[in-house]
C-alpha cells in the first residue's frame, strides 16, 4: 500500500462504512454503555460530548498518522451509525489487523458480517493479509470472520492485556491470494 487514504463509498445496500462525522456522538454514547466495548478500545466508559468527540477525532488521526483506517458502520437507509470497523497496520508490509463493534440494539441482525465484509473485499485489494485477533470466548466474532472466508490459524496465548489481565486470542486471516 503506498497511500492511505479512505475508500470510496463502500455500501451493499443494507449497510454502508464511511468516515465518522461529529453528528454520530449518538452511536459512541451507546457504544460507551456496552461493558464490554469501552475495555477493549478507546471508546469512553463515562461519555461526555466532549469525550465523544475527541473519540470521533481519534479516529480520522488513525488516517494522518498513518496507523490505518477507523470508519463508521451505518445503517443504508438512514445513514445513522450504528458501529465501527477498522483496518489497523501491522509492522509487516502488507498486513493489516481489522476490527469492528456494534452498538448493542443492533446485533444479530446480520450487519457485522456486512461490515466486514464490504472492509475485507476492499481492503484485500490494498493489503496482501488481513488479520483479525478475537477472544475464545468471543464466539460472534468469530462466526462473522467465518461467514466472510477467514481462517483460523492459532492460538496466541497470553497475548493481549484488558486492564490487569491477560488474554489468549485466536488469530484468523483472509490473504489476497486464496
Ligand atoms: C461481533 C459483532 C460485530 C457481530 O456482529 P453481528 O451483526 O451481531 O453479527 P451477525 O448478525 O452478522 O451474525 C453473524 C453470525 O454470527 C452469529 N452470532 C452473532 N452473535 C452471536 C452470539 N452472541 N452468539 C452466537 N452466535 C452469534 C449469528 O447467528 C450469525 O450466524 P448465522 O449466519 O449462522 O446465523 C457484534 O456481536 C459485536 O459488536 N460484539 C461486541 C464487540 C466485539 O466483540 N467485537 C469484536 C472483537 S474481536
């Protein structure tokens, strides 16, 4: 990937992914009260308008920095957000780690798996491996990441840390060849 820049409108007709914008403090709001999401990201675990907006603005220094691409997941009809998805860079060339999350109300309607699959047939033109880290317990996760092609390699174990504890993850790719 010699540049990083945002896609393209990416839409199936049912979902979109797209740049956040400063009106989408609703979808951090709800994503703040989820008790998982605000431990494993940067999403605020006491929202404030400001803390939502300074997430929001996190995630387009994603892009200048040069760390990747952090966009909102929207619901077609309405353009409202209703999650995240992101395409982080690893160290190695060619390889980015991808990541997402739902605000709670709308899961297991099957817009995680649109999601990704419209970042993954993207993003798999521009880099030669995505890889997705996922918690053994986290079984949607990894149903989403099955449902579009990525196979599970291993397991990390101790990998990741949450506050003061430790983690195994399972680590699943789609790589551009296969
Ligand atoms: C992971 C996540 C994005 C999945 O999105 P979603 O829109 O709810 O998932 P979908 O509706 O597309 O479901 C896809 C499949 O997973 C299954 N699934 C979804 N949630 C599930 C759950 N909690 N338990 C078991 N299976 C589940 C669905 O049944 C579906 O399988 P099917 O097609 O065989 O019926 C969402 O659950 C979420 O935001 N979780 C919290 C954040 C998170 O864990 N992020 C990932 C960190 S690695």
């Amino acid at each position: 990937m010699t540049s990083l820049n945002y896609p393209g409108p990416l839409d199936d007709g049912v979902v979109g992914v797209r740049p956040w914008r400063d009106t989408d403090l609703a979808c951090v709001e709800q994503a703040s009260r989820d008790p998982d999401i605000p431990r494993g990201t940067t999403v605020p675990a006491q929202y404030t308008p400001e803390a939502g907006l300074a997430y929001i603005a996190r995630q387009h220094a994603r892009l200048t920095s040069g760390q990747g691409l952090s966009m909102a997941v929207v619901d077609h009809r309405t353009d409202e957000a209703v999650g995240h998805i992101n395409l982080m860079l690893r160290p190695q060339p060619g390889v980015a780690g991808i990541g997402y999350w739902l605000v709670p109300a709308v899961r297991r309607r099957g817009i995680g798996s649109r999601a990704i699959a419209l970042m993954t047939g993207w993003g798999i033109g521009q880099f030669a491996r995505i890889e997705a880290w996922v918690e053994p317990h986290n079984v949607a996760s990894q149903r989403v990441l099955e449902l579009n092609g990525y196979l599970l390699e291993g397991r990390l174990r101790s990998f990741l840390t949450f506050g003061d504890r430790r983690a195994d993850v399972l680590v699943y790719s789609r790589i551009a060849t296969a």
